[in-house]
C-alpha cells in the first residue's frame, strides 16, 4: 500500500508536468464543470474528424424518447497509432459516457472518459502501433 | 489557465512544467563523433525522414535542479523508470481531478492516445532543453513588460467576444510549437523533412504547417512582410543544416515580440538522430538571446494529415457558450 502510495505521489507530479497545456483549447472554455453527466447511448457514427473526433450517440430517457449527443474524443492521429480505426467503433456499439456538457446548453460534451458496457475503457487495450512506448530507446 | 496568450503557451508551459516537477532526460546526442550522412543527389546531408521531438524535457529548467544542466546517467535511468510507471497507471489513477472544477473539464490523455508517453520518446540528458547555467528564457524587458500588460489590460473583457478574440491555436491557425524554434508539441510531436534542389521543406504534424526554405542564398523577403512562421533561409555548414528566421508577426510564436530573430541548426549525428539546436533573440522583448537544443528523432510510419479547420467546433461552442451566457444574464438584469 505505502509502495502503491508512492508510486503514485511521483506519478501525480510528473502526469502534471506531461499534460499537454498547449492542448487544442481550453476545454474549459467550451464545457461546462458545473454540468458534469453520465450517458449511456448507442453509437450512430463516429466522426474521425481533427483536430478532435467527435461520437454521436443516441441515448435513450426514463420516457423512452430518443436524444442524439455528440460527444468529443481525442486527435485523430493518435488514435491511429494507437491503432484504432474508423472501423473501430462501428454504429450500434454501446458505450457509456462520462464528461461534461458544452456551455452552449446543447447535446454535446467531452467524454473524459468512454466505457464499454462492461467497464472496459473504449480506446485503451488495443494493438500498439509502431510508435508505441515500447519503441522507447 | 488563460489561453489568450497562446504564443507566448511555451513559455508558459516551460513555467508550469520548472513548477511541478522533475525532468528526466537523457543520453545525449552529442557523442563526440561525426557521423557522416548520405547524401542527396545535390551532394548535401541527407535529413529527409520522418522525425519526433517527443520529449519529458522541460524548456525551461525546474527550479528544484537548480544550475544543474545535465542528469547521471543513473538519474536518467530513474526518470526513465518512472515514466514508464506513470503511463501504467491510467489518468483517473495517476492524476485525480475533483468533479466539478476546471481541471476535471478534460478528457482522460492516457485513454485517448495523447500521453507524450504512448508515443516514442527522444531521451537526453539535458535538464532543460535551454542551455547554460541559467536554463531559463532570460526576463523581459521593461518595454516588453509594459506592451504586454498593455495588451492584455485591452483584450480583458473581450476574450469571447468573436473568433479574432480567441487564440490563434483554437483557431486554427497557428502553433506555438511549430515555431521556429521547433519545440514538442505535446501530441503527436512529429514533423517530417524533405530536400530538393535548393530548397528544404518541414513539415510540422501539429498543426499541418510546411516551411518551406530555400537555400539558395537569396536575401530575405523586405522587412515589411511578416509572416507567422516568419522567412526563413538556409545554408549548409558542413553537415549543418543552418536556417536563419526574420519576419516574423509580433503574435508568433512569441506574442509582444516585434523583431524576432531565430537562428536554428540540423546536426545529423547518427542515422537516427538529429541534433537540433536554436538561438532566439529579440533586444526589445528578453534582455538577452537564448539558446536551447534536443534531439530529434527519427520514427518509422508517416504523418498524418492534422487538417485542424477541418471540424474546429470546439470554436464554435466555445463562441455560443458565450452568446448563451450573455442571453441569460440580459435576461436576469431584465427581470
């Protein structure tokens, strides 16, 4: 457990340190932390789009109606290294979403993060491209 | 953190980066050999490829090293160790954000490809990519100081007002990375040469940017045309590629600065590293010129095409979000 601590106090100071800040753009700007959600939805396309990709779901009410959400998601470029395709993610898939919707009040958010049904992280556990940490030297 | 400011983001970030952490790095690519290059058919150094600056090394010194401009190779192999550490623990582990702040308003890096750390890493020993006892970008000047308090005292208020208010890498535009100086861009720090007769051209991924320079020996373009990525010119010094940068606009890629003038130098030093060092001098915006180097290296596979205006509706949101706010504040002030 203190090991586990450990690592993980080195790993908070150098994550924040390796956290692009010169990411696209304020993310706070166009999303709004005071409107954090949590959607479960159908994937209807996925946009592979820079400078960010963008999910469009359908997600389903207590009523039954129908709400289509566009969710954004990482670079394009990195996503195909990590070997992620536009295949990847076809329609129909069922993913679960957790982010923050836009402050212009309409149906879109980030996605901080996107499971699978069963937990399983969407982009995480697949095949390394060639520039893959282990390319390291 | 503010991002009208976007060109001054590396320096920032440089300062961000000497605040929290240490910096690993590593071997360095200065070997003391020569290593001598193919060549082109024009008989000069073969640079062409596709290369990364992908790096943990900060521009800026931390100030926790102190005048310390190079690691232990002991040291190094420590950072290296606890990089790899880092990037197996997922970003909702490695960095807890509280719901309900800023910082949480993000997507988790690791999980989308965008840890520097998925991605292959150019290691130096280097403590910080600007050399000497300082490792800093020297102070402004008090002219420097004043214009950009000056700037910035005008623009408060007025961040959202349209897309002009917004910075130039939220609008497509232009990347402080992309320089020159050539500096990591966070994710997918790649960048890609090719040589013909006369003229070398670089291309930077982030964000889609060739400079195309030609070394031929023709003067610069007149003062009065000025140019984001400014007007760069090169010759050879030996195996040195040397590319002298002037005319640059005062809002890249350091914002406030009027007469930028960088000088920057490809060392081929092994077939799969480049050793790529920059001066940057402005006598009315630092007190003093500035020097830094890293090396670069080179990947397989190719670029891919970062067409940032292809889908920007990260502007168009952040626009509206504005609008929206303004409605219902009118909207309250009304009632």
């Amino acid at each position: 457990m203190r090991t586990r601590l450990f690592i993980m106090a080195t790993a908070v100071g150098l994550l924040l340190a390796a956290a692009p800040v010169w990411a696209h753009h304020a993310f706070a700007a166009e999303f709004d932390q005071n409107k954090p959600l949590k959607l479960h939805g159908t994937v209807t396309k996925w946009e592979v789009v820079n400078p960010h990709s963008w999910i469009h779901i359908d997600v389903k009410g207590d009523d039954g109606a129908v709400v289509p959400w566009m969710i954004e998601g990482g670079s394009p470029n990195s996503l195909y290294r990590l070997g992620f395709t536009k295949e990847s993610l076809p329609a129909g898939t069922e993913i679960i979403v957790e982010g923050y919707q836009a402050k212009d009040k309409s149906n879109r958010a980030v996605g901080k993060n996107i499971t699978f049904t069963d937990g399983k992280r969407l982009f995480l556990g697949l095949q390394a491209a060639e520039s893959a940490p282990t390319d390291k030297k | 953190m503010s991002y009208r400011w976007f060109p001054l983001m590396t320096a920032l970030a440089a300062i961000t980066l000497a605040g929290q952490a240490l910096s690993p790095a590593v071997k360095t690519a200065n070997t003391g050999k020569t290593w001598t290059p193919p060549r082109t058919p024009d008989g000069h150094p073969d640079l062409q490829g596709v290369w990364t600056n992908n790096t943990v090394t900060p521009l800026q010194r931390p100030k926790a090293v102190g005048a310390k401009e190079f690691y232990t190779e002991a040291e190094l192999a420590e950072n290296q160790k606890r990089e790899g550490q880092r990037l197996a623990l997922n970003e909702e582990e490695g960095l807890p954000t509280a719901a309900g702040t800023a910082a949480d308003v993000h997507y988790d890096f690791s999980e989308f490809g965008l840890d520097r750390a998925q991605a292959k890493l150019v290691w130096d020993r280097r403590t910080s990519m600007i050399v000497g006892p300082e490792g800093t970008i020297p102070p402004l000047t008090p002219e420097a100081r004043k214009r950009n308090a000056d700037r910035a005292a005008k623009a408060k208020g007025h961040e959202f007002d349209g897309p002009e208010d917004r910075p130039l890498g939220a609008r497509c535009l232009a990347r402080a990375n992309v320089g020159p100086p050539i500096l990591p861009a966070g994710y997918n720090s790649n960048l890609q040469i090719v040589q013909g007769p006369g003229y070398v051209a670089l291309e930077a991924e982030m964000i889609h940017d060739v400079r195309i320079i030609p070394t031929d020996g023709r003067p610069h373009l007149p003062a009065n045309i000025r140019q984001w990525g400014g007007d760069s010119r090169g010759h050879w010094e030996g195996n040195t590629l040397v590319v002298d940068t002037t005319n640059f606009t005062d809002q890249n890629p350091f914002a406030g600065a009027q007469n930028l003038h960088v000088i920057e130098r490809l060392t081929p030093v092994d077939k799969d590293t480049i050793l790529y060092q920059f001066t940057v001098e402005d006598p009315g915006m630092w007190t003093k010129p500035w020097s830094g180097e890293l090396p670069i290296s080179k990947i397989q596979g190719q670029l891919y095409e970062y067409a940032c205006h292809e889908a920007n509706y990260g502007l168009q949101n952040t626009l509206r979000g504005a609008r929206v706010a303004e409605e219902e504040a009118a909207k309250k002030a009304g009632k």
